[in-house]
C-alpha cells in the first residue's frame, strides 16, 4: 500500500526554510485509519492462523484502538470483545461516539473498574477473562506487540529516504518503535506522547533494534485526551490553510509540536520533516461532545 505523502506549505515553514510533508495514513481506511491498520495487520493473520474465532482487547472510550478491532473483526468474520475502563460506562455508553461505533461493529462490551484495569496484563485477570470469554486471542491496549510493530515498520517506503526527521505520535510506543526498526541511519525518528509519564522509553527499548530517536514529552496538553483552547483554535488553523484535519488526541499534539519546535529553531535550515497522520479522526465527535459540555470552542468538522 502506497500512500501518499503531502507537501505542508505555510508561512512559518518557508521563513524557516524547513520541508515539512505528511504521509496520509488516516486515509487507509474510514473506521481503520492509520497506525492501528497497521498493527492490526499481521495480528489478524495470526489470529486465524492459530484458528481463533475472537479477538479481545482493551481501551477507555475513545480508543481508536477498540474501534479498528470491532471493525477489523467484523470485516474477518470474527467475534469481538472490548474490556473497556471505567464501570460507569456500563450506563452511558451509548453517550460515547467511539463505543458506539465499535457496538455497531459487533463489539461486545465488558466494562470493568480503573483498579481492576490497571490489572490488566496480571496473569490472574488474563486467567478470569479466559474463564470467562474462552480461548481468544488477546490484543494488549492499544494493540502493541511485536507482531504490530511489525506492521508499523511498513508505514516508511524507499521514497521517505530523504527526510532526516520522521516524526509520530505515541501512545503506547508500538507505532515509534516500528518507524524506529525502519528508519535510516541518517534519519532520527521523534516520538510525541499523548500521555504523560515515563514508561514509554523502557516500552519503546524492548522493541526497536538502534538508538536513533527521542521522544519529545512537551506536548502531552496535561495528559491524555486533554485539550485546551489553543490547541484546538492550532488544529481548526491547520485544517483551514491546509484541508488536512487532525484528531485532538494525537496528531493535533504532534503537529503542534513540531511547529513549536521550528518557531523555536530546534531544526536547520532544509531541514526535511515527515510528520506521520497516524489517523484518529473518529475522536473528533467525542471530542466536540466533552467540549459543548463544557461550553468550550468545538474543532471543526
Ligand atoms: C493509537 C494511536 C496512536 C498511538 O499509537 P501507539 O502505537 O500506541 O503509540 C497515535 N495516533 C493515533 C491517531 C492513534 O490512534
């Protein structure tokens, strides 16, 4: 699959004599944009390879995660089950545009407590859900195992040998480590975590075979799936100069980051950026909904 990468042209951009392009993966696929398209990848051929009729997964309610499985397992013709955090969604989940949307992909829901989540890899929570759900093939949170980045390994083509930069979000790290495995020697991969905290490194060390990446942990808006005004008035600029919109989770984050970095003159002149849209566009609805609660301004659709 070859997807195109697009040339960003803004004032900022020429001022500073960077090249800055985004390879468009969030138009992979409508419900599977991105990144999680590609950790899916070689998961579902295991998954039917080992002659499993389910998949199970985790994520909160507005993981992109838990809606590329529900479609993902809907296209392959198999079962879903979603262990998602937070009980008090059990009654409201139909509130939540993600949850939504993954039922209606024939997910089934199993809402469990932040305490029991936090339990989630614990070899005796893993033993009740196979009591419980039988013998599945289990997907850690936001899908990353070797198998995904793998598969994320793939997002770079022999064309993006020119960029000295390949900048991606992070979450759970497996989309950065996959860049990081194909990146070239003259190349730098920059992650940006959408979360706070420090874990991704020792995650990230356990998948990636070089040393040539940082992440840059500025840019976490307060933690995940924050947002404040400027971010969104950043992401509303972005989409009407350049048509490309960005999800207020990841991408929004990451972009802002990047033009913070170049305002700053972190990068050279003819520096060459590739910034990845790892996609996440469906959290925009659940998104826009917290915000109209909150009487904030709403991102642009
Ligand atoms: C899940 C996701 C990420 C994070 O990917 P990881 O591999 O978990 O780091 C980044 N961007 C978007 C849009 C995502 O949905």
């Amino acid at each position: 699959m070859n997807i195109p990468n697009e040339h960003i042209d803004m004032p900022l951009l020429t001022e500073k004599g960077i090249q800055l392009y985004i390879k468009r993966e969030d138009t992979i696929h409508p419900f599977i944009s991105g990144n999680k398209y590609r950790k899916l990848k070689y998961n579902l051929l295991e998954a039917k390879k080992q002659g499993k009729n389910t998949l199970l997964t985790f994520g909160g309610a507005f993981s992109n995660h838990i809606a590329a499985t529900a479609y993902a397992g809907k296209e392959q013709g198999l079962k879903t089950i979603g262990v998602i955090r937070g009980e008090e969604l059990a009654f409201k989940w139909q509130d939540n545009p993600t949850l939504q949307l993954a039922h209606r992909h024939g997910m089934e829901f199993y809402f469990v407590s932040r305490s029991d989540y936090r339990l989630k890899s614990e070899p005796a929570f893993l033993q009740q859900i196979r009591e419980r759900f039988g013998d599945v093939y289990l997907l850690p949170e936001g899908g990353t195992n070797a198998l995904a980045v793998k598969g994320c390994t793939e997002i770079l083509t022999d064309a993006d040998a020119k960029f000295d930069y390949i900048c991606s979000a992070a979450g759970t790290g497996g989309t950065v480590a996959g860049l990081i495995n194909a990146s070239l020697p003259h190349q730098t991969v920059l992650g940006f975590p959408a979360l706070k905290g420090d874990f991704l490194i020792e995650e990230i060390r356990t998948f990636v075979q070089n040393k040539r990446w940082q992440l840059v942990t500025d840019y976490h808006f307060g933690g995940y799936a924050k947002v404040d005004q400027q971010l969104v008035a950043f992401i509303n600029l972005f989409k009407s100069k350049t048509g490309i919109p960005l999800d207020p989770i990841y991408t929004g984050k990451m972009l802002f980051g990047i033009f913070d970095l170049i305002k700053r003159d972190v990068f050279q002149p003819g520096t060459q950026i590739l910034a990845i849209h790892t996609g996440g566009l469906q959290g925009i609805e659940g998104m826009n909904h917290i915000l109209k609660k909150k009487n904030l301004p709403l991102l642009d659709v």
